[in-house]
C-alpha cells in the first residue's frame, strides 16, 4: 500500500468513523438514560468497535486497533455486568475509547504516545476489574488448528 492510498483509506475510514461515532454516541447515551435497562445495547457498540479494530488493521494503525479492542471488550463485559457502577465504569471507559479514536484517526500522522499509554492502561485496567478479556486465538493456532482437520 502506497502513502498515498494509505492515506485516502484512513480519510474513508475518518468518514465512516463520523457515521459510527454519531451511532455509538447514540448508544452511549441510551445506555446511561437506563443503566441497567438498556446494557443490551453494549452489543451495538461492540460490533462498531470491531469493525474499527479491523479496519485499523488493515490500514497499518495498530495503536487505533487495541484501543478497539480494548473497547470492544469492555462492551461484551458490560452487558454483562451485574450492578448499576460497573455499567457506568463501562460507559465511561467507552467515551474515552471512542473519543481517543475519533482523535486519532484525525491526527493519525502526529505523536500521541503518553496520552495513548494513559488510556490504553485505564482501560486494561477496566478490562482487569471485569475479569480480563475473553480468551483469543491467533494466527498460528489458527492454522495449526486448520492443519490438523485436513
């Protein structure tokens, strides 16, 4: 991938992001207007945040990618959370998520290191508070595991 295709994939993606923002800011706000009565809709949000770490991926910007993932995370788990606390812990850490990423996908060519590292441990240790993250596979599992069925 050229710089310049790199480029005008990560101004696609800072459009599709407005569209998504506008959903999951949305959701948020649906979220916290009944805690306890709308975490079902953590899914929503966790679907977005997927799509963002993938594209993320693709397009070469892996510190956007593991705050998605962390954000992701953090959404599964608050669908399950159990008290009226640890669903606004939740909804708090998302609106930092989501507003770091919509941040650095603008200013995605500028050095943000220390505020990225102090998010990126908030919500590692949001993540920690809920149990951790759900356990994953990579790529080389993955195809071990694809070569042993053959």
């Amino acid at each position: 991938m050229t710089t310049n295709d790199r480029h005008e994939g990560i101004q696609d993606f800072i459009q599709e992001l407005s569209e998504f923002a506008q959903v999951a800011e949305n959701t948020l706000t649906q979220i916290e207007s009944n805690l306890e009565g709308n975490k079902n809709l953590f899914s929503v949000f966790a679907e977005r945040m997927f799509a963002i770490k993938g594209t993320s991926q693709q397009l070469n910007l892996p510190h956007i990618a593991e705050i998605a993932h962390l954000g992701e995370e953090i959404s599964i788990k608050g669908s399950n959370a159990q008290t009226r606390p640890q669903i606004r812990k939740c909804v708090g850490s998302l609106w930092d998520a989501l507003t770091t990423v919509k941040y650095l996908l603008v200013h995605y060519e500028k050095e943000t290191s220390e505020e990225q590292s102090i998010l990126l441990n908030r919500l590692q240790d949001t993540l920690k508070a809920f149990g951790g993250a759900r356990p994953s596979v990579n790529q080389d599992e993955i195809e071990a595991l694809l070569n042993n069925k053959k």
